[in-house]
C-alpha cells in the first residue's frame, strides 16, 4: 500500500493531487503553453492502470497515442 507510513489517508492524496493538477494547469495558462490534460482525456479504468497512479501497458499505448494526436494538430505541414 502506497499511503502505508506516508502520515496520509487516499482523500489527503487525492486533495493533494487534484491541488498539484491545478498549479500545473494555471502555470501552463499563465505562461501560454499548450497543456495536454490527461487526466480529462485517460478514463479512469483498471484497463489503463496498475494502481491509483501508474499506467499500465495498454494505458501508456493511450497516452502516447494522445500526445501524438495533440502534437500532429500544432505541426505546420509545408504548402
């Protein structure tokens, strides 16, 4: 168990978690830089995860399929 010792139950983790999602996407916006929110787009289904946090094989295979789409839409293609 991952919380096992850390002094923190799952709804602290989570608090800390959704908190630390947030900084990073009010950065991202302060700074005008294009931010891909896996969170929103990755459902939240054992299919995709080892546990809370960590993706699986067909999970990552998700993600990577995502950030290409996501980086393909930003490429100028030539005239």
């Amino acid at each position: 168990n991952i919380m096992q010792g850390s002094g923190y139950d799952y709804h602290k983790i989570q608090m800390l978690y959704t908190n630390l999602n947030q900084i990073i996407k009010d950065l991202a916006n302060q700074e005008n830089v294009t931010l891909i929110d896996l969170e929103k787009k990755v459902p939240k289904k054992s299919t995709y995860f080892l546990d809370l946090v960590h993706l699986n094989q067909r999970g990552s295979q998700l993600v990577a399929e995502i950030i290409s789409q996501e980086f393909a839409k930003t490429i100028v293609k030539p005239q």
